[in-house]
C-alpha cells in the first residue's frame, strides 16, 4: 500500500496561486467597469436616454477643449484604457479637462498616467483641469506629490467651473483660482 504524503508547502502555494488569479481577475473586472468617455469643442453627441443633468453632452464645449470624463476606480487596467483613448484622439487642445466625479478610487499606475499625460502636456503648452476629484483620488494626488504639479488652482469643484476656467484661458483673460474650496 502507498501513501499519498503531501508536503507542508501545498495549501501555501495554493493559497498563492489563487490569490495571484483573484487579483487578475479583480484588475480584469475594474478595467472592464471603467469607462473614458472623450468630448471635443462644437462636437454633440447624441446621448438621448440620459437622465443625468451633469452630464457634459449638455454643455457647450468650445473648439480647443477637450473633456475626458471617467467613470470607475482608476486601477491599472482603466489607466491602460485612458492612455490608449488619450493615443488614440489626442490633438493637441489648448485646454484638457479630466473629470473625475465617478472615479471614487485611483492607484500608482492611475497617478503616473496622469503625471505622464501633464508632463506631455506641460510640454505642449496645454493647460490640464481636473475636475470633480473625490476624496481617496485627492488624497492620493496630495500624497504622491501629483497635486502640485498640476496646480492647486487648476483642480476645480465642477465641470461647469472648469468649463469657464477653460474659456478664460482660451480668451487670454487673466485666470484666477476659480474654486480653490474644491481642493
């Protein structure tokens, strides 16, 4: 008769195992719930159905701004997707809105998509709002040092407030912190 002996480490590299496919699997599902949703200057989109009076299609975006909104936890896999949309459709604008009023969560690989995309930016002489930033993203942006190097008075309470943040920027009028509460 044999005896089937098992080795102390088994349930240890089990255990790793499915923890390393439960994180894939979570990276997965958060890319896949997070959506980046682009707005040009004079384009509309036909956004009927929606019962959101916030939404940015309602507003007049002017030609040389662009909105990026996203919607879900900015993780690995939704900042793959956002520097894959920003690669597709980037033009250049004189002003890039980010709103983040649904991102309720942002990692390190979030952070440096989006101290990449400023720097770039910077670079091009594009001015870069943020919008709407929730608690945890904010706090995250403070920490990393991210929050500086966009400007505390380019972080803004509402899409309506950067909207007009961007205009005056476009019209060469001077700027003024907007909504320096918001942050």
């Amino acid at each position: 008769m044999t005896k089937n002996i098992s080795t102390p480490n088994e349930p240890n590299v089990a255990i790793g195992v499915g923890m390393v496919l439960a994180s894939f699997l979570f990276m997965r599902r958060m890319a896949e719930v997070t959506q980046v949703v682009v707005y040009r200057g004079e384009e509309r989109l036909d956004d009927e159905g929606e019962d959101d009076p916030d939404r940015v299609a309602l507003r007049r975006i002017p030609k040389g701004i662009e909105v990026y909104e996203i919607d879900g936890p900015f993780f690995f896999g939704a900042a793959e997707k956002f520097k894959d949309v920003l690669a597709e459709v980037f033009r250049k604008p004189k002003v890039l809105i980010i709103r983040m009023r649904h991102v309720p969560a942002i990692d390190s690989t979030g952070l440096n998509v989006l101290r990449d995309l400023v720097r770039r930016t910077r670079h091009d002489r594009t001015l870069v709002l943020i919008s709407e930033l929730q608690h945890q993203p904010l706090v995250a942006m403070r920490r990393s040092g991210l929050l500086d190097e966009i400007g505390q008075d380019n972080v803004v309470g509402t899409i309506d407030l950067a909207l007009a943040f961007a205009q005056q920027h476009l019209t060469g009028r001077p700027q003024t912190p907007i909504d320096a509460a918001a942050v």
